[in-house]
C-alpha cells in the first residue's frame, strides 16, 4: 500500500511559487496496477519522483511498506566513462547482488538491451535509445512492489516496445506498476486503476474506461 497525505510539492519562479500540488492525499493497495494521466505539465513525472524518493515535497509525505523501484529507464545516473557491464556491476553492488546472482543479473541487462558489441563501449557513445534500453534491462533484473514507469515503452522499435509489455505484465503477477503514458492502450493493458491528475488535485478511478474518458473530454473542452 501506498498512502499520500498532504503531499505538496512547489518550484520557485520568478513569478512566485509555483504549486504542483497542494495537500495531495490518496492510498493506492499493494500489488495494483496504478495509470497516472493527464496534461503535459501536470505533475505526473514529478510526482513519480517523489515515490521514488529522488525529490522532498514541501510538506507532507509518502508512507508505506513497500519497496519503490526508480523511474524505469531513468539513465542520468550512469557513469558515461564506464560501459552497460561496468554500470550493471556497479548496481549490483549497491543492492547486494553478489556472485552467481550477479553474473545472473549482468546476463539479463545484456541479453534484454540487444546492444551487441556496445554493452562493453563506454556508454558516452551511446544514443538516447540504447541508453534507455540498458537502463530499462536494469530496473527489470531487480524484484520491487512497485515499479514506477515513466513513458519508457516509446523506446525502440515494435519489437523491443512488444518485449518491454510483456516483462511489465510479468511483472504484474507479483508487483504493483505505477505508469506514466499517453498511450491508453498501454494503460488499459496493463492497469487496473487510474489517477487523473488536474489543476494540482488527483482523482482516483477504480475503472479504467471512466478515468480515461474523463480526461478525454478535459482535452476536448480545452481545445481552440
């Protein structure tokens, strides 16, 4: 389970602050399947940033029990200078992989990446999808409740996009999935629950069809 209660969360500009929440406060059960929808600029990676815990609200807070994976694919954090191999080793070690479970986990990001010859290039020569791929090969080699997606199945081609679905509904079986994307199909498939996010409030609902439809007369009202 997931709780949030009063979570608000601000930027300065030089307008004054501004809020992308304020006194946000919903409860998501363990083991769902979460879709977070609406407008660009609403709030939804930034809210999956504070469940990752990679950004402090103003006041307020997230409780729970369960783990939180980071934002799937999220590459900021390689060392450009090392390769997909170094950096897999590398978080391997921060979570206490060792070993046969380690050599086990570097073979997955390998095999699922599909980069040939540049898991083992420093990954400054990479392009943006090839980073992405590797990042998203890591987040998937570690068991969390919730995994938090952030639009990573627009990454690479049909097939790769196919296999990245399929790993996500894997994982469904025995985790929560929390999802930022503006594919409805992508949503429907793999969630249960939406959370439609406006004007700095959340409202949750338990049918997807409804959730989505809500937003779609939002974008038709604001349409010129």
């Amino acid at each position: 389970m997931i709780e949030l209660r009063n979570l608000t969360k601000s930027y300065p500009t030089q307008n004054g602050r501004k809020y992308v929440f304020k006194d946000l406060n919903f409860k998501l059960p363990s083991g769902s399947g979460v879709g977070l929808i609406g407008r660009n600029g609403a709030g939804k990676s930034t809210l999956l940033n504070l469940l990752a815990g990679l950004d402090m609200p103003d006041r307020g807070e997230v409780i729970t029990t369960d783990s939180i994976s980071w934002p799937v694919g999220l590459s900021g954090g390689f060392q450009g200078s090392l390769s997909a191999r170094d950096n897999t080793r590398f978080v391997c070690r921060v979570f206490g992989a060792t070993g046969a479970e380690k050599r086990e986990k570097i073979e997955y990001v390998e095999k699922f990446a599909e980069i040939g010859e540049y898991f083992d290039l420093p990954m400054r020569s990479y392009s943006p999808g090839m980073r992405a791929r590797v990042a998203f090969g890591i987040s998937m080699a570690f068991d969390f409740d919730y995994y938090l997606i952030d639009e990573v199945m627009a990454v690479g081609d049909p097939i790769f996009r196919k296999k990245a679905a399929q790993v996500f509904r894997e994982k469904l079986a025995g985790a929560g999935v929390i999802l930022v994307s503006h594919n409805h199909k992508d949503i429907k498939d793999l969630c249960s629950t939406v959370v439609f996010i406006h004007n700095g409030c959340a409202t949750v609902y338990d049918d997807v069809d409804e959730g989505l439809a809500a937003f779609q007369e939002l974008l038709k009202a604001t349409q010129p």
